[in-house]
C-alpha cells in the first residue's frame, strides 16, 4: 500500500507523483528501493487533490506542508496547486522539493502561479555544470541543465524563500562553484551529502 502523505520531523510531506524527467543515479528509485523514511512510496497512479486534501489534518499543527515524494511534484501541476490553495487557505506553510524543471516541462513559466500558494521552493541544481549534471541526472529533456539554471535566477522574484541544494561527495561535483551561483542569483545554497534523503 503506498502512502500518500507522509511525517518527516514535523513536517507533512505529499506523494504527488511518481513521475520525474530525470533519473539520478543517486535517487533511491534507480537503487532499487521503494521507501524514503521507511515509507512505501512506489505510486501506481498520480493522485488528485480531492485524493489528498482529506489526508492533510490540521495544517496549521505541522511546520510545512511539503510536496516532495518519489517523483518530481510539478508534473501533477493542477493537484499541486488546488492543494497548495487549500493548505493556504487553512494558513498553512507550503513547500516544494523540485529538479527545478517545471518550466521546461510545461513550456510556460510557472513561478507565477506557484507564487500565489507557495511559501518556500527547495530547488536541486545538483552540478556547476552541464557536464557533470548529464553524469549524474541523465536529463530526458533536452536543455534541462539550463533550464534549472534559468529557474533559480526568476524564483525569487515570484517566492519569498528559495533554497538550492547539491550533494557533496558526488563525483566531479564542485560544491564551491555550487555556492557561487547561488551567491550570483541571490539564493541561499545548502549543500546535502550522499545518502541522506528527505
Ligand atoms: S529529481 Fe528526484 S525523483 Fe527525479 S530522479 Fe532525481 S532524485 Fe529521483
């Protein structure tokens, strides 16, 4: 049985697809595991809003609301939305854990929407360059390393909180030049390290 929501510390996260234009080899789908947090979280169809709102509880007892789970949550872009209204609308806090390429997914910008009923975006830029960003994503689409890039520059003009991650001890990952992208777009750089996931 997967699970649609799910506790991290005193957060709520939400499964909101399985879906992801890329395929990290660090991801724990491509190692072979289901679960995050000894959670199963292998979905078997996208859900919708009306599938998830009822799980939510009490919004305002968790610090966030967070849209993460196994696959990147801006591919179910209505459900994300009409939750995040909902989550808002209760005076939540919202969250999104995202590869950053739902622009290029969905050919449009849609920083603007997002900013009506998000609060913080957690962005993974993964690489300093596009080289080592093919090593380690194996992007689908074509222009994604630009695309993240791209997406973190317009994020904070749209979000009040824009943090951008990359994983140390990946190989050829340069966490400094890392931080100095981020220093450039005017975000603040948190540097995860392998194995940790969540
Ligand atoms: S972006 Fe996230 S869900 Fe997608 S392949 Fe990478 S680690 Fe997995």
């Amino acid at each position: 049985m997967s699970q649609l929501v799910y506790d991290i510390r005193n957060s709520r996260y939400i499964n909101l697809t399985g879906r992801c234009t890329l395929r990290c080899q660090f991801c724990p789908k491509h190692n072979g595991s289901t679960e995050v947090h000894q959670y199963q979280l292998k979905l078997d169809k996208q859900p919708t809003a009306e599938e998830i709102i009822p799980l939510l509880g009490t919004v305002t007892d968790f610090d966030e609301i967070v849209f993460c789970g196994y696959g990147e949550p801006t591919l179910n872009l209505a459900p994300l939305l009409a939750i995040a209204r909902h989550v808002k609308a209760q005076g939540g806090n919202t969250r999104i854990n995202t590869d950053g390429l739902g622009n290029l997914f969905h050919r449009r910008n849609i920083l603007p929407e997002l900013g009506e009923c998000i609060d913080s975006l957690s962005i993974s830029l993964n690489a300093q360059d596009q080289a080592t960003y093919e090593r380690h994503c194996q992007p689908k689409l074509k222009g994604s390393y630009d695309a993240v890039r791209e997406f973190i520059r317009l994020a904070p003009s749209y979000i009040d909180s824009v943090s951008v991650s990359a994983i140390d001890g990946l190989e050829g990952v340069d966490i400094a030049a890392c931080q100095r992208i981020c220093d450039d777009a005017g975000v603040e750089f948190k540097h995860r390290h392998l194995d940790v996931v969540g």
